[in-house]
C-alpha cells in the first residue's frame, strides 16, 4: 500500500464533502442578470407619438396580460388554469387608459417581423371577447399621421367609451 492511499480517511472525507454541500446549499445566491431596456428605440419613438395624439390618456407599456384577463367564472380549476396559461406569459406593447374614467381605452400592438398573423388574429379574438379593440400598427417607420390616422377612433371626442367598461368581471 502506498502512503497515498488512504482508506481509513474515506469516511472523513465523505463526511467533509457533504457539509460543504449543504452549506452551498444554504448559501443564498443572487440570480446572475443584467438589466435590459423596457422600450426599444421605435416603440419609444411611437409611445411618445401616441402620448402626443392621446394628451387624454395615460399610455402603459408593455403591460402582462395577465394584469388585464382573467378566466371566466363557472369552470373547474383545471379549465381556469389552462385559460390562464393561454395568456400569463404574453405582453401588450402599449395599453391606452382614459385619465377620467380610468376606462382601458385600447390595446396597441406595434407589429413587427417577429409577429405572427394568424397568432396575432387568435389573441386579438381572446382580448376582444373580454371586451378589448385592439389596434395594431404596421411594421416599418411611421409617421406621427399615420400614427394619427389608426387612432382617429381614440381621439379626444371618443375618449372614455369603451368596450372595456361594459364588460363583465366574472
């Protein structure tokens, strides 16, 4: 046997490593994250184009759907959880609030090459059944009249009517 091999300290190190692993282990440790801008340059460009255009409303960005659905009552918590997950991981870009009533006004999407049309038409259809008009503005750069021009409906003389008020909570 040679002076390397020591059996006997087998257990004491066994023992060793475990402590050291259950010490790592309870060793809070800071997730490893860097911060990332809220708004890319175009849809800063566009939000303060809509601020423009809509001086009655408040615009939120890049707010979860999960803050703005919700699953309808009546259905077993099963069915609740899968409706939630259809749309707890998804993002409006822009949400468009009457500053009097408080009322969501419209959704916004600034559709990119990353969207998708057929997706984009089922999450229309699930924000309109709870009440929601969507307004999606092109890819590419827009001018503030173009801009101008999609939110006629939102303008100060529509300001507050919402399907969004009529809604049910349930």
């Amino acid at each position: 046997m040679t002076h390397y091999m020591r059996p006997e300290l087998l257990p004491a190190a066994l023992v060793v490593v475990i402590v050291l692993a259950a010490i790592d282990k309870a060793i809070p440790r800071t997730p490893r994250v860097r911060a990332k801008a809220l708004l890319t340059e175009r849809e800063r460009a566009t939000r303060g184009i809509i601020e423009r255009i809509l001086p009655h409303a408040r615009v939120h960005v890049q707010v979860s759907m999960g803050a703005l659905l919700q699953p309808k009552g009546g259905f077993g918590r099963k069915e609740a959880m899968r409706t939630r997950n259809r749309f707890s991981q998804k993002i409006v870009d822009f949400v468009i609030e009457d500053r009097v009533s408080g009322a969501i006004v419209a959704l916004i999407e600034l559709d990119d090459r990353t969207h998708d049309a057929f997706r984009d038409r089922k999450r229309d259809a699930m924000t309109a059944s709870a009440g929601y008009s969507t307004i999606r503005l092109p890819a590419g750069r827009l001018s503030m009249a173009d801009i101008a021009t999609q939110l006629q409906p939102l303008q100060s003389n529509n300001a507050g009517k919402s399907g969004s008020e009529t809604r049910s909570d349930a």
